[in-house]
C-alpha cells in the first residue's frame, strides 16, 4: 500500500531519553542534504499522504548496511582514511556523525582537519585536541564528503592521536 512507512521518503527517528522517548515519523521529498542549511525534514503520521511517495529500492541497504566506522592512529601529518566510502549503488556519500579524540602526546595540542577526500585544500572539519586530552565529538546533523569520496584526517603537527568515527551511507544526488 502507498503509504508512508514503505516510502522511500520517509524515516522514524526516536527522540527523548528512556523512558520519556518518542517515535516521530518524518518525510523528505528528495533526499537530505547534509551540510549546511538544507537538510530539513516535516513530521508526518505513517498514513499521511504526501502525493510524492516512491518505493524503497530493490537495492536498498538495511540501516545496518549503511552504518560505517572507522578508526586511525595519527602521528604526523599524512592524510589517512578515517571513513571509507562503500559506493554501494545509490549509497555513495558518506556521513560522519560522530567522532573520538585522544591525545597521547603531553606537551602538543593538535588540530585536527577532517577533509573531503584525500586533498588537504578540501576541509569539511576540524576541530583541537590538547595535550593528553580525551574527546567526544557529534556533529549534528553531521559532515559528508563529496559522492564517492573518503572522509580522511590529517593532523597540523607531530604527535600521537587516536582517532575513532562512525557515520553513514547516504543517497547521494
């Protein structure tokens, strides 16, 4: 049946804190867009009828085939993959949503620069790290690289940075 809940459009999405959570269905036309502004999303009933319904793909991924991590141990300043893209089909963007920090160095604070691709002139990210410092970071709604492209990381300076992200597989345009 044309509903909602088998569209491609639609996602359920949990919101709230055990044991105050809630379940809101929410509808995208096209797909969303990551970075940046656009990326919103209405709330709808899963027998809402927006006249713009598609059926999941014959391909599609489950969320768990879209869910991706990665981990790196940084100690100078070459670019290494953090975020492999998969390119499974029409999954081919990748999206970080979170990420893990440590800095094993005691004396150097780091700046780390995540980048679309392997190329150093494409940053989507940094952010610092200090000395013998731990961090957690979310980006909300999160950092994607280009389609078909890596999320790599690089550091600024010399130093020992353990590095751990998890993102997803997204439709790109």
């Amino acid at each position: 049946m044309d509903q909602c809940d088998n569209c491609n459009y639609y996602r359920l999405r949990t919101y709230g804190v055990a044991p105050d959570t809630k379940q809101i269905g929410e509808c995208r036309f096209n797909n969303p867009y990551i970075q940046g502004q656009k990326g919103w999303w209405a709330t709808c009933e899963p027998t809402d009828w927006c006249g713009k319904w598609e059926p999941l793909p014959a391909d599609d991924l489950t969320l768990k085939e879209q869910y991706i991590h990665g981990a790196v141990a940084l100690t100078d300043t070459t670019v290494q993959v953090l975020l492999g893209n998969l390119a499974k089909g029409l999954w081919n963007t990748v999206a970080m949503r979170s990420c893990q920090l440590v800095n094993k160095s005691t004396k150097n604070d780091c700046i780390v620069t995540f980048l679309d691709g392997p190329d150093e002139a494409k940053p989507i990210g940094y952010t610092s790290c200090g000395p013998y410092e731990s961090k957690d970071m979310v980006f909300d709604p999160g950092i994607a690289a280009g389609i078909g492209r890596d999320i790599c990381v690089k550091l600024d300076s010399v130093a020992p940075i353990f590095v751990t992200a998890q993102g997803f597989m997204l439709r790109g345009a």
